[in-house]
C-alpha cells in the first residue's frame, strides 16, 4: 500500500518530533496546499468563492480558535461570535482612526482587542468550571453586542447601525475580486492553523491539555492555573477576532453587531463537536460540514420531492433533516469526523492485516 511508513527512520528527536513524520502526510499536505493556492483561484467562479469556500475557512478559523479553548484547555464557552464582533470592530476602528494602518496590522490589533476581553470573561473560569463557566461566557456575547449597539462610537455613530467595511489594500493593491479575497483569507488561515497546531504540541498546549484533563493534578505537579487558563481564553479569543476581521471584510463586506449573533456562536461551537474536538483538522471538517449540507439540502430535497412542497416546508424539513443528521452522527462517531479519518489512516497502515 502506498501509506506505509516501513523505511522511513527517524535519526534525530526533531526528526520524530515533526507535525507530520510520515512522508506521505507531507506530501499529501502539499498536495492540498498547493490545490488550493495554484488550482482553486481559477477553477472556482464567484459563488464558490464568495458563497462557500471563504465562510468555511474563516468558520474554520474561528473553530479552531474555539478548540484551543474548549478542546485543548477544557474550558467551555458560548460567546465566540461575540469575540469575533471585537475583532471586527477593533479593525474597523484601528483603520479609521490610525492615519496610515496596514490592513493586516489592524486585523492583528482587533485578535489583541479580543484577547484582551476574553482575558476579562475568562476570570470566572478561575472559580467555576463546567455548564456554570458557558454560562459565563454567554454572558459575555448579550453584553459585547448590546455594547456595540449602544455606544455610537464604535460604529462611527452610524444611524444604522451598518458600516460599510474599509478596502482591504496592501502594498497599493486593493483586493476587492472574491478571487483576491479568497487568497488573502487562504494565506491568513494557513499561517494561523499551522501555530495553533505547532502551540498544541510546545509547553503551552501541553499545560492546557492537563489542567483539561485533571486541573488539580496539574496544579500538582506545579502548573500555574490561573496563567494556564487565561492564556488559553487569550489565544481563543485572537483567534476569533481575527476570524471576525475577516468575516468583516472578505466575507460581509460591512461591519454590523448582529452579522456576531448568538446563532453564530452555536455553528461555531457544533463544527468543533463535528469535526472532533481537540484537534485543528477538526475545525476544517466541522466548518465544511456545517457550512455545505444546508447546501446539499436545498439542492438536495427539491429534487427528491420534485418540487410539490412549499416554501415554508421544504425550509423547516431542512432544519429538521439537518438536526437529524447532526444528531445520528454524533451517536455513531462521537469524537467527530476527525477522528474518522484517523481510523481510516490506522487501517490504511495495517492493511491488509486486521485491525
């Protein structure tokens, strides 16, 4: 079979310390890499590019945000659109009111602005844990929003409340074709779920990893809770904004307190529970996921009914179909659609041996 590692020695600990040791995993990743930065721009038209490919990256994105906190550090949270709402205003503002402000400067400005929040929202995760600490954090995204919604100046005392997003420029070039949006997103995407991913393997994610696992054991052995967890709440929280920046600006095209609602926070917090918790492929999967089979029902289930049900029912038997579906995956694959390809890997390397 093609994915076997026999052969294939690791000499040296960085060798076998690597993100992905097995040469096909490599080669697969450049594969897929390379497919969507040299393939994709030109084989995709505008809906796919608008409609779908650049949500379910910047939904994936926001989930892996949401798995370092809840995946990695054990800490529950149902405010992530709200954090992803400070993002996107911090970057509205930084780049309205900082003559001069490089567009990427001011998406990483408005991940500290949500950093710097999630730090304040985490604090009662130093006291409580568990359905008390979501409740906490849901807490936070009723308050973000009305926030945003009350005080003028963070939308520019706009009497609507909707504020058309700046142009994103860099170096000159203004990237307004989904095409250029789409890129720009890419490239974002790839550098921030390859730390996350490096983060999960250093000394931090292994701290959060146990303090999720048994937080009194960690404080045992000399791991520093309050540092541990609020780190945690810090690099979801950058995530997220980000995340919110470019929903902002390459997605929505304006900037709106209700665009970061409450149904968002759900769809992040069920791409993580689909797509596996814990792990940065997940995100992928879970954001895919969710992002493509409302998708594939409204194409789906006109042609399966031919097209006799109405309106109001073909949408409510989609919700239904799609609840349905969330619900039967969960009872087969708990650990989500992650977790299915690692099986299909494992047998993948043993066959045709049983496993």
């Amino acid at each position: 079979m093609l994915y076997r590692e026999a052969g294939q020695f690791k000499a040296s600990y960085k060798a076998d310390q690597q993100i992905f040791p097995i040469r096909q995993d490599r080669i697969a990743i450049g594969l897929i890499l390379a497919f969507f930065y040299l393939v994709v721009p030109f084989i995709a038209d505008q809906y796919w590019l608008q409609a779908i490919i650049i949500p379910v990256l910047i939904f994936s994105l926001a989930a892996i945000g949401l798995n370092i906190l809840t995946g990695y550090a054990g800490q529950l949270s149902l405010g992530s659109a709200a954090f992803m709402a400070v993002g996107a205003f911090g970057a509205y503002n930084f780049m309205l009111r900082v003559p001069g402000m490089p567009i990427l400067a001011a998406f990483v400005l408005g991940g500290l602005c949500a950093a710097a929040v999630g730090i304040l929202f985490g604090l009662p995760s130093l006291r409580i844990k568990g359905f008390y600490l979501a409740v906490a954090t849901l807490a936070a995204q009723f308050f973000i929003v009305w926030a945003l919604t009350k005080f003028g100046w963070f939308s520019n005392n706009s009497s609507s409340g909707v504020i058309t997003a700046q142009k994103v420029e860099i170096l000159g070039y203004t990237f307004a074709s989904p095409r250029s949006k789409y890129l720009i997103t890419l490239v974002v995407v790839t550098l921030l779920a390859l730390a996350a991913k490096n983060m999960a393997r250093s000394t931090v994610g292994r701290a959060w990893m146990a303090v999720r696992d048994m937080d009194v054991a960690a404080e045992v052995i000399g791991i520093r809770l309050m540092r541990t967890k609020l780190m945690a709440f810090a690099m979801s929280s950058f995530y997220c904004g980000v995340a919110g920046a470019l929903y902002a600006y390459t997605y929505l095209g304006t900037v709106e307190p209700e665009g970061f609602n409450l149904d968002l926070s759900f769809r992040i917090l069920f791409m993580i529970i689909i797509g596996g918790v814990g792990t940065v492929l997940g995100s992928f999967l879970g954001a895919a996921f969710i992002v493509l089979l409302p998708i594939g029902l409204d194409n789906l289930l006109p042609v399966l009914f031919g097209n006799v049900l109405p309106t109001g029912i073909t949408s409510n038997l989609q919700l239904i179909v799609f609840g349905g579906l969330i619900i039967f995956f969960l009872i087969v694959e708990p650990h989500g659609l992650a977790r299915l390809w690692q099986i299909g890997k494992e047998k993948l390397r043993l066959w045709p041996f049983p496993h």
